[in-house]
C-alpha cells in the first residue's frame, strides 16, 4: 500500500525548479556558443582567417627578366628569353601512380628514375622535374592533366656572340644568377626584383583565380659596354690565327681607348661557349687577360726609359756604351744578342732592345724612385676595372726579403715581375694619354680620374722613341699603311717548377696607334707557341697590324701618315683608302729582323757568366727563379 504523504513530497520536489535550470543552462550554453562565435568571427577571427587562407590562398611569385647587356652600339650581346620549368606535387601524383609512365614519356625520362625521385620525395609537396624548357612543350605536359603536375614560367640567358665574348659577359646559373665575368660583377643591377601576386587555388592545386598584385616585378637593368662586338670579333679571329699557326697553348688581346680607359675589346684562347657551359672546365672559364700573371720580357723597357726622362738622369740623346755586348752582375752576365750594339743612344736601345743598355739606364735610378715608378704605371697594383678576380700582379718592394741586389737591373728590361696583359695595356695608355694613367672600364661612358705618372713631353718623347722599333726595330710585321704605329715587342721564356723553360715562351707585342695622336692601345700575348716562329715581333707583332687596321678603319680614325700611303699607291701596291689593305704581311728575311728564338730569349733575360762570353753554353742559359738568383 503506498504512502499519499511521500508522492506529495516527490510531487513537490523542485519540479518547477528543475526546469528553470534546464532551462538557465541551455540559455548559457546557447549565450556561450554565440559569444564565441561572435568572438571568433568578429573580434578575433584573424588566425582562423589565416588557417582558411592557407588551404586555398596562395602568394605565387611572378619571375622577371634579367636586364639586357649590350655592346657600345647598343648591338644585344646578353639577353633573357622566356622559358618554362615542369615541376611536380609528389604526395598528389603518388596517389595517381598509372599516370606516372605517362608524364615520363612526355619528359622523355625514365620510368623508373621517375618513381624514385617521386617515391625519395614522397613527404614533400614540391619538385622540379624538368628546368628551363621550351614554353611550348610545358604546355603540352600540362595540357595531360595529370594529377600534380604544373608549369613555372621563367627565364633563361642567351649569348647572340658566344665564345666570342664568353670571357667577358661570364654566364649565369640555372637560376639566372651571374656567376662569372661582367653578369657576376653587375648582378645586383642586372637582376631585377620578382614580384609576387595572391591567387586562389583549387583542391588540385591549379591556380582558379588572381586576388591581389603584392608586388609589381622590377625588371633589370640594362647595362651598356665599353665593349664593340665588330673588334672583339677581330680581335678574336685574329688571336686564334695567330695561336692555331703556331701551335701555341693559347692567348690574349686586349684593346683600350688611350683618352678614356674604356676596353674595346678582350679576348683569350682557349675559350667555351657560355649557351652551353655544362662542358666548359675552369681553365678554359679563366679570363686570362684580367687573372693571369706573366712577365712583361721587353715591352717593360719604354716604362723603363720614360723613368729616366722624368727623373732627368738622361735624355733621349745621351750615350750609352753597350760595348763588348755583355756586362758582369755579379756571379752572371747580361747580354745583347745577336749583336754587340756598341753605342746607342737612349732611343737606339729600344730600337734594338738592348739589354745592357737598360740596366746601364736604370743603374742611374734610386731603387725606390724605380719602384715608386713602376707602381705608378699600375704593375703591382690592381686596376680596379670591375672584373671579378683581377690581379694586382708581383712587384717587389725594395728592403724587402723578395728584393735582390739584381732585383732593379732585371726588372728594368722585364724579369722579376708578373703582370697581366690589361696592366700592359693600363700602362702603355698612360704613354699615349700624356703620361696620365687611368683606370680601365668595361662601361660606356665611365669617367674615371686621370692620374699623372710621368710628364706629357716624357711620354710623348717615348712614344717617338717606340716608333723607331716598328720603323726600324724589330716589329716591322705591326706597322699599318697610312698610320705612324708605335710599339715594343717582347719575348720571355716561361718559369716553371724547376725554374725557367728551354722552348717554352709568352710572345708579347704592345703598341699604340696612330702614334701621332694615339687612340687605342692594344696587348697581345701568345702563350708557348710551338711552331717554327718564336719570338714576338713575328707572331704577336702581326695581330696587332690585322687587328687595329681593322679597328681605325671601323672607327673611322682619319690617318696619320698619308704620304707613305700615297707613295705606296703611286708604286702600286696598294689600291682604296688607307686602312683597306687586310693582305697577310711577308715574313722578313733580314736575319737582324727575325733572329732565332734563342737569340730573342738571349736578348731578353741575363744568363750566368760562360767561359767564351761570345758563345754561351747551354748550362749558361739556364736561369734560376729570376734568372738572376740560384
């Protein structure tokens, strides 16, 4: 039997109570999830704005052009064409891996090198898998509409000269980033700046719509050479003439603008083709003209000359006595050969390049007033140009432990010192500039300082000086019809690791031309010629002549010496103007102009005293480090 009183107290317990907080708690559940809500998608909705975003919006850079490089005629000589890159989700395509043999076959690739890649790069959501093909191609991979797979527009660098000017313009990686020569030097202002725009994505990644530009892409810059295609063109035919008739290892040529520094032209042998650097080895990279280091031989003996001027411990017509062909340094001797030249005076030792009348000349010279000049002239300094790995070249320091007693007298006809052809061709514009020595530029319009070396009358005077070796020394093979050419050759034998080498020699010509009012300065260097003709005024000597009677003719450089011309066409042996006469010049038969390449190394570097001083043994000339030392 139930109890009435304990229902009536259940009845009674809260029921309407229990209500009221069902009812509160809902109401604050329901209060908390719009306050959340609110505060979620109102106040603080930014990460899960962010965290939205990430799964459909993307910023997608927009690749831009690497600037154009041209030569001072504005000719293209670098420029950037479009191209495209296939790149590759590996998550999203291993999950369609029957569509894999078919992307293979449209990249010409493996199948099975394919699915490894894909299979090391599982775990990634991005890989490039083919870089810098034809827009065209990258198009039709896309068009497949295989899973993962997209095409990335970029750029690549196309050099219209080639190997021409591989040297100079250097090349780019395969991200368009300079990495050697003038694109390596230049490449902040060549690169330009990517930009970048917000675009909406699909779940299979292809891009459905553009949001946003974030930032515009800034293409290069363009860049504007000292550098004239038409000569550098010369140039380089003529260098590798002159390198492949005589079996030689390779060259240089340089060729510079006496008034401003500006370089017209540089080129070096061996040489690669920088469309296609993958075969090229790092020797053949090597700008041998700015980097290399070799010893001037005789083309050191004008600087030497113009020291003496300017210090007025001679003049052009003071006398010195060569005689008997020889003279005693110490445990060694110096020597003229072929010849004993007896008397000359001051302008007849560079005509026959005499030896013993350099160190006769530069004895009379303080050894720091010698050394402050040759630095003066830019040897053993760097020339600052711009090119990426120049060297500032060897010249010893005198009280240094390098500085010899012997050290002056073989550096005063171009022993004992390392420079390369563009400091050459530095220094020898200071002579035809007036004695002003400035600082050389692969730029268009670059005006660097000018900085006086020697007086303009000194330099001048050396220059007439240098004339009489193209005239009646021995590098007649340089002179140019209509033009007064002035110049020096040089001969010196190379060092190696147990010092000098017999049969192995760099052949030098420097000159500049017209002589009257020079305009260009030119350097050429062949390295170890193995041909019948080794010495400089046969070899380098006429690449000078082909080289820069093309050049005045396409500059349009009015002659100098219009009468020689005249007379040569009233003999009939030429025809035109001046400057339009590109026959190959006939070896000299005169012995006194082409002496045998012993002779021209026994002329060029002092050799050890030998018991007959008129005939020296083969142990005589075997020099040691400077070919002055043991």
């Amino acid at each position: 039997m139930s109890k009435p009183g304990r229902n009536r107290t259940r009845t009674q317990f809260n029921l309407r109570n229990r209500m009221l907080m069902v009812g509160v708690g809902l109401g604050l559940c329901a209060f908390t999830l719009v306050g959340r809500a609110a505060y979620v998608q109102l106040i603080n909705n930014d990460f899960y704005q962010r965290e939205g975003e990430a799964r459909f919006l993307r910023d997608v850079p927009i690749p831009t052009s690497r600037g154009m490089i041209t030569d001072r005629n504005g000719e293209p000589v670098a420029v950037s064409t479009p191209v495209a890159s296939i790149w590759v989700n590996p998550q999203e395509l291993l999950r369609a891996p029957e569509r894999i043999p078919e992307l293979a076959r449209a990249l010409s690739l493996p199948v099975d090198e394919l699915t490894t890649k894909l299979t090391q790069k599982a775990d990634k959501e991005f890989m490039y898998l083919r870089r810098r093909i034809n827009p065209d191609v990258a198009e039709q991979v896309v068009d497949l509409k295989i899973p993962g797979v997209f095409s990335q527009r970029e750029f690549r660098r196309y050099y219209p000269q080639g190997e021409a000017m591989a040297h100079v313009l250097g090349f780019t990686n395969i991200d368009d980033l300079g990495q050697e020569g003038l694109e390596l030097a230049f490449d902040d202002w060549l690169r330009g700046k990517p930009g970048a725009k917000k675009v909406i994505r699909d779940r299979k990644g292809a891009i459905v719509e553009s949001i946003d530009l974030v930032r515009p892409a800034e293409p290069g810059k363009d860049l504007t050479l000292s550098i004239d295609r038409r000569i550098q063109f010369l140039a380089m035919r003529e260098l590798r003439n002159a390198v492949t008739t005589n079996k030689a290892a390779g060259g240089s040529i340089v060729i510079m603008d006496v008034a401003t520094g500006e370089v017209m032209a540089m080129a070096n042998l061996p040489t690669y083709n920088p469309n296609s650097v993958s075969g090229a080895t790092p020797d053949t990279r090597r700008n041998r003209a700015v980097t290399d280091l070799v010893e001037p031989g005789s083309t050191m003996k004008p600087l030497t000359i113009a020291t003496a001027l300017q210090n007025h411990v001679v003049t052009p017509d003071t006398v010195i006595d060569t005689n008997p062909g020889y003279m005693s340094l110490g445990r060694y001797t110096i020597r003229d050969v072929p010849r004993n030249n007896g008397v000359l005076n001051v302008t007849g030792v560079i005509t026959r390049s005499s030896n013993i009348g350099a160190a006769k000349i530069v004895a009379r010279i303080p050894d720091q007033t010698f050394y402050d000049s040759v630095r003066g002239f830019g040897y053993g300094v760097a020339p600052h140009s711009g090119f990426p790995g120049e060297s500032a070249g060897v010249v010893a320091r005198p009280g240094s432990p390098s500085w010899y007693g012997t050290t002056k007298t073989t550096m005063s006809y171009g022993y004992g010192l390392s420079v390369t052809p563009l400091q050459i061709a530095q220094a020898y514009s200071a002579l035809g500039n007036g004695g002003q020595v400035i600082q050389p530029t692969f730029i268009k319009g670059q005006r660097n300082e000018a900085r006086q070396v020697v007086d303009p009358e000194v330099a001048r005077e050396v220059v007439r000086m240098m004339e009489t070796v193209v005239t009646n020394g021995g590098a007649k093979q340089a002179a140019i019809l209509g033009y007064h050419v002035a110049g020096k050759t040089g001969t010196a034998r190379k060092n190696g690791p147990n010092g000098y080498e017999r049969g192995h020699y760099n052949l030098l010509f420097a000159g500049l031309v017209p002589a009257t009012a020079p305009r260009y300065a030119a350097v050429i260097v062949v390295n170890d010629p193995q041909g019948s003709l080794q010495y400089g005024g046969l070899v380098s000597a006429p690449v000078f002549h082909h080289v820069m009677e093309g050049t005045l003719r396409l500059m349009d450089v009015p002659p100098d010496d219009i009468q020689s011309w005249l007379a040569a066409q009233a003999a009939g042996k030429v025809g035109g103007k001046p400057g339009s006469n590109l026959a190959p010049l006939p070896i000299p038969q005169d012995p006194d102009e082409a002496p045998n390449a012993a002779a021209e190394f026994d002329a060029a570097l002092p050799t050890a005293i030998a018991p007959i001083p008129a005939a020296p043994t083969p142990a005589a000339q075997t020099p040691a480090a400077t070919g002055v030392r043991q």
